[in-house]
C-alpha cells in the first residue's frame, strides 16, 4: 500500500513522543488488537462463524490498513478481542486493546478517560414493545422496562422516565438478545436500546409481528472509535484513515455490506460525513 507525505510525517514523529504509546507497541510486536462488542448488531458482533463483524468493525480495517502503511510493516496481524460494556474502555487504559470498535457513545465524562476519533455514527435510543402489551411509552407506567446495563442508554432510559413522571422498574441485562428474549416471553414490557441495534435484533426473529419498534427517539448518541487518551498519534492516523473514506464517497459501499443492498446513509449521516472529513 501507498505510503503518504502525511503517513511518512507521522513516523518520523513517533521518536519524539515522550513514552511508547499505541503506534510504538503495535509496530514492536506487529501486531493490532482490536476490541470489539459480540452483541452490538449491526455496530459489531460476532457472526455466525464466529468472526468480528459489523459496521464499526469495518472501518477499524480501514484504520489497520493505514497503520500497516503508515509503520511500513511487512505483515501487520490484527486480532479481535471481545469487550463488555463494563470493561470496554478499562481494556484500553490496561493496553489489552489499541483501539475499540463497537458502539460507543462519544460523552464528555468518557473522553476523561480515554480519547476518540471524529464520529463514525449518530444512532439514539429507542423501545421495542409486545404486541398486545402497552404500546407507546407513555403507557409503561408500573411496568418492567429492560436495558443493557452499564451503558449510556440506561441513563437515558432512567432521565426519560424521570422526565415523564412515570414509575417504572428497570431491568438491565447482560446482552441484548437476553433483552429481546424476555421481552418475548413477556417478562418484560418494553425494550430499550439503541434503535439501530434494536432494528438488527429485530430481523429475523422466529414469529415476525410479535414485537413492535417504536419510531420515537429518546437520546442522541454519536458513536466513535475509542483509543488512548492523549495518544495524539494514535488519533490523528485514525482520523486520518476515516477522514479519506468520508471523502471518497467509501460509506455508500460500506452501508450497502453492513446493511444491505438497498441500505443508504440518512441525510443527518450525510452531513456527518461531510463535516467531519478532516482536510490534510
């Protein structure tokens, strides 16, 4: 692959950083660790085959081929390590990953902990309900809600309820097909989750009609690719590598292989795209 004038730059600043950070480990042991959610269709997950998949997924490859590059590495292996929503950004901190691939919710609190790149998504949260229970949120009142927990989702569905006055018993969960499945057997109400990964949960399930997506959202969620804080190598490559495809017009096809044929960027993503495409 092509080495840039960019590219080339940022090599010639690694000697400089103060301690070895992201870029000076994986160019020592050759190799990429990536961290990525199992139950976060179509962000990321792990396919049937056993394999990272899914949008977030998909460009950290990107990325992997501009790390490659811009170390000029002969091989560069790239390793998939499945994360939690409880210990995702700690397996930065700790380095058991170099850059996380998932649905992250890009927050203030977060970036005290670790950075992130420019947004690669804007999703929100969202419900599922059971046909045939309470159909609008407003009629969850005295009802069992369930939500992955230890995610910014569940504090949007904990706010939601607070600022609609209704009472209502959360319910995290481990995973979301946990989630959908008790949902299903009708031990809980209603859903939350974020709803582009609520669509995916949605697709193929055994008896079609039996849930309902809700089309109203209650948060805003940019989603980003979290990497070490302060590694301004790290980040700019990355940046860098996902500015290019914004650029080229690359999520069109991207979008068609996440979500298929006939799946297109919103307008809103459009404009992400288009705003967040850094010049070099």
């Amino acid at each position: 692959m092509r080495v840039t004038l960019f590219a080339a730059a940022l090599v010639l600043t690694l000697g400089a950083a103060a301690q070895a950070q992201t870029l000076d480990r994986i160019a020592e042991r050759g190799e990429l660790r990536i961290g990525f959610r199992e139950d976060a269709s179509p962000m990321s997950y792990r396919n049937a085959v056993g394999e990272a998949a899914g949008f977030s997924v998909e460009l950290c490859k990107v990325v992997a081929a501009t790390v490659e590059a811009t170390l000029d590495l002969a091989e560069l292996r790239v390793t998939y390590v499945p994360v939690s929503t409880q210990d995702r950004f700690d397996a930065i901190v700790d380095g058991r990953i170099d850059l996380l691939c998932g649905a992250a919710t890009i927050t203030l609190p977060r970036r005290t902990k670790v950075d992130f790149s420019i947004p690669i998504f804007i999703d929100g949260a969202s419900v599922i309900y059971r046909a045939g229970g309470p159909a609008s949120f407003d009629q969850l009142n005295g009802h069992k809600i369930g939500v992955r927990g230890a995610t910014t989702t569940e504090q949007a569905l904990r706010n939601t309820l607070t600022n609609s006055g209704i009472i209502a018993e959360v319910v995290p969960v481990d995973s979301h097909v946990d989630g959908v499945q008790r949902l299903e057997q009708g031990e809980l109400s209603a859903y939350f989750g974020d709803r582009a990964i609520l669509q995916g949960l949605m697709l193929g399930r055994p008896v079609q009609g039996a849930l309902v997506l809700s089309d109203r959202y209650f948060s805003y969620e940019p989603y980003g690719l979290a990497l070490l804080l302060g590694d301004t190598n790290m980040r700019i490559l990355v940046d860098a590598a996902l500015s290019r495809v914004y650029r080229a017009g690359g999520m069109q096809q991207l979008f068609e292989a996440t979500f298929g044929t006939n799946a297109r960027p919103s307008n809103l993503l459009r404009t992400l795209y288009l705003v967040s495409a850094l010049p070099e």
